[in-house]
C-alpha cells in the first residue's frame, strides 16, 4: 500500500480534529510522530513534526475534503487588527525554512517548515489564529 503525507502538524489536537475528519468522511488515515512531538514539545522536534498520511488512491479525495475544512476555518476567525476574515496561511521567511525547502528537495523528506498567519486586508501577522466561535467544532463543516 503506498501512502502520502497530506500535512504535517506542530500540535497534536489540530491533528487529531484533522485526523477525526478524514475518518468521518470514509477516508482511512494514520497519524505518525504524535508522541516524539508531544514528547519534546519544548523544544523542535527531529522528527519532523506530526504527520497524516493517507493512501495514495485516496489522496485527491483527501486534500479537496482538507481545502474545505481550512476555508470554513478561515472564514469562521477574524483578524484581530481589523475585524476581516481574509486570514491567509503562509509560511515564514526565515533561513529555517529555507533549510525545510531544501532538505524537502535534496532528499524528499517532509519536516515542517514554521508558519505565520496574515490578514489580507491590513497585513497583521500572527503565529497563531484567533480562537473560532464557541460552536465552530460542533458543526458538520465537511
């Protein structure tokens, strides 16, 4: 069975509700590095970050479900300078992820490269989104 890593995770919760979704929706998925991660949560992990891997034949299905998800996400946050929900994620410019790009070209590993979150609107940069309304989870988004 060939597989495919579809994303990679900082933090075991946004993996697990990711991981949840994928099997809601009939598409069997395996999560891999959650403890390395959890285990060294202070410090950058060697591992790569937490991945989620599903079977390539399912690989199309998966990310179109993924693309949903993230958009019904973004579209539920708003930025905390303007009030917009134009929030695009994007990965920093920093000579680390340099570094992932080129070790993800030379030998087709898949660490994870820092990300920032930016407004579309007014340009405010964050390492992290506002928390969604107190419902967001409870809703069927896929």
């Amino acid at each position: 069975m060939e597989t495919v890593i579809i994303r990679t995770f900082h933090n075991s919760i946004p993996a697990q509700i990711t991981f949840g979704k994928l099997q809601e929706a009939g598409i069997e998925s395996y999560i891999f590095g959650e403890a390395a991660v959890t285990m060294s949560a202070f410090a950058n992990s060697p591992s790569g970050g937490i991945q989620l891997v599903v079977k390539k034949d399912d690989e199309q299905q998966a990310r179109q479900l993924l693309y949903e998800f993230d958009e019904a996400y973004l579209k539920s946050v708003v930025c905390s300078m303007c009030g917009s929900n134009n929030i695009i994620l994007l990965a920093k410019d920093t000579p680390g992820n340099m570094l992932t790009g080129l070790l993800k070209k030379l030998f087709s590993v898949n660490p994870a490269a820092e990300q920032i979150y930016k407004c579309g609107n007014c340009g405010n940069e964050t390492d992290s989104l506002p928390e969604p309304p107190e419902d967001y989870y409870s809703k069927d988004l896929l």
